[in-house]
C-alpha cells in the first residue's frame, strides 16, 4: 500500500468517526462535545492538507527504482515486459534514474571514452586510489566488471589527463625551444 492510499483510507476513517460521533455528540456535555469535534476537525484537517501537500504537482505515479514521487510534468518511463512465461515485469522510472543509467560504465567503457590506457581503473582500484568513491558507492564490482560513475571520472582522472595535457604540451613548447636554440647556436657558428 502506498503512502497515498494510506492517507486516504486514514481520511475516509477518520470521516467515518465524524459520522459516528455526530450521533453520539447529543447525549455528551456541551463542552466535552466542543473539544472532541475541534480535535477531530482539526485532525481531518490536518491530513487532508498532508495528503494535498504531498500530492501537490505530483501524480500517484512512483519510481519503482528509487521509490520518489513522479511530477505531473514529468513523462516516466514505464517498461512492461515479460521473458517466456516468467511474472511479467512493470517497471515507472523517472527522469533522474534514466539520466543516471547513462552515466553508469564498465571500465571497458570509461577507458577508452576518457582517453586511459585498459587496466588504468582497475590498477587505480586494487592500489586503493578509489577507496573514498568505493565508500561512497560509486565504484561497485560486479563480478567480472567494474562500474564505475561518471562522477570519479570527472573528480579523480579528469584533472590528471588536464595536467598530464599540459605537462605534454610544456614539453613540446620546451622541444621547440631547444630546436631554435640549437638552430640560432647552428648561425652563429657559421
């Protein structure tokens, strides 16, 4: 049962009591039946704007990946699909999980993509240079492969490939430097 329907039914029980006491309310002192009809107003109230609030700008549609609230505006992605005869599965997913699913890898995916040479992450990952992002869950074995999150790309071997291109670029502007020197020392000499 959802958190919505839960609501709901709260809702329609608690009106139900209403219904009951109003019965009853006649036969009870004036000002006993004044507190009781404030506190069970008040509660009607109170769920009814929970229910409002949480329902606002959302449809009763939930992710079944990581169990949030689709908005209204917001067009889910729903995957009924069946192998054989196994249960059939019917699947909502929302905007953040697919835009996750993309940036989800397989070393053999990262590699080559990020300009590493094979092995790199997984060297990395056995030396212990990924621990933090192994705590964290965004580095997770899976058997035979290594996922990896676009987020350890770009925090740990982003800035290395950006300093390893400017080291690179620094020795080609030092070796063309030593060739003008070499060729101003070749002038001066003949």
């Amino acid at each position: 049962m959802s958190i919505v329907e839960d609501m709901r039914n709260k809702i329609s029980d608690l009106e139900g009591t209403i219904e009951e006491y109003k019965r009853i309310s006649e036969k009870l002192p004036t000002e006993i039946n004044y507190i009781v009809q404030n506190l069970l107003n008040h509660q009607l109230n109170d769920l009814r704007f929970r229910l409002e609030r949480f329902t606002f700008l959302k449809t009763e549609k939930q992710c079944t990946e990581c169990n949030n609230w689709i908005k209204e505006s917001e067009e889910p992605v729903q995957l009924n699909y069946q192998y054989n005869k196994t249960r059939p599965i019917h699947m909502t997913l929302c905007t953040n999980c697919m835009s996750a699913i993309d940036k989800v890898m397989v070393t053999n995916e990262a590699e080559p993509k990020w300009g590493l040479r094979p092995g790199t992450i997984k060297q990395d990952r056995h030396l212990g240079k990924l621990k933090v992002f192994e705590e964290m869950g965004l580095i997770k074995s899976t058997g035979r492969y290594i996922k990896i999150h676009e987020i350890v790309m770009r925090a740990y071997y982003e800035p290395k490939l950006l300093e390893r291109g400017r080291k690179s670029k620094k020795s080609a502007n030092k070796d063309v430097q030593d060739t003008n020197t070499v060729q101003e020392v070749e002038r001066e000499n003949s």
